[in-house]
C-alpha cells in the first residue's frame, strides 16, 4: 500500500499522518530498532510480541514513507514486511 492510498483523518505540511507497521523475526529486532534509529526523523515505536514475530508500529507522515522503505531495504530486511495504514483503517490482529 502507497502512502497516498492511506485514509488519512490527519493531514500536516508533510503529508497524512500514517501508522507504519514492520513485521519482523525477534532476533532481528535489535538490527530494525537501530536501523530506524537512523532515520532523519523521530521514530518512537511500539513493540508488540506474537510468537514467532515481533510486530514494530509508530508513526510517520506520509512523506517520510520512501525514507523508512529504503532503510529497511539497504539494511537487509524485506520492504514486504513493512505495511502502512491510515488512522481510520480497521486494525490488524495477529
């Protein structure tokens, strides 16, 4: 899902404000946490356990979504791990 294909209900000079959501193996989640800690904008995530998947959420504008895509990807995770959704979007359950 784009960015801009996100229902957004709140909109700032860059962009919808997002949830970003990664899904990732537990043993790399020390690697994503520094990898986001890399980005040029504040990423405070949200950590959420489902054996055998750590689910990492946190919010971002619209416009920061290539950034956090293209530091996953040169840091060796998959970009299909990475989904985004809009605030009105119903909520995923794992």
């Amino acid at each position: 899902m784009s960015a801009s294909s996100v229902s957004g209900a709140i909109r700032g000079s860059e962009g919808d404000l997002v949830s970003v959501r990664i899904v990732i193996d537990p043993r790399r989640l020390e690697d994503l946490l520094e990898t986001l800690a890399t980005a040029d904008f504040p990423v405070n995530p949200q950590l959420y356990h489902y054996p055998p998947r750590v689910v990492v959420e946190f919010p971002a504008w619209a416009s920061q979504i290539d950034c956090v895509r293209r530091l996953i990807s040169a840091n060796g995770f998959e970009e299909g791990a990475m989904t985004v959704r809009g605030p009105l979007d119903p909520l995923e359950t794992y």
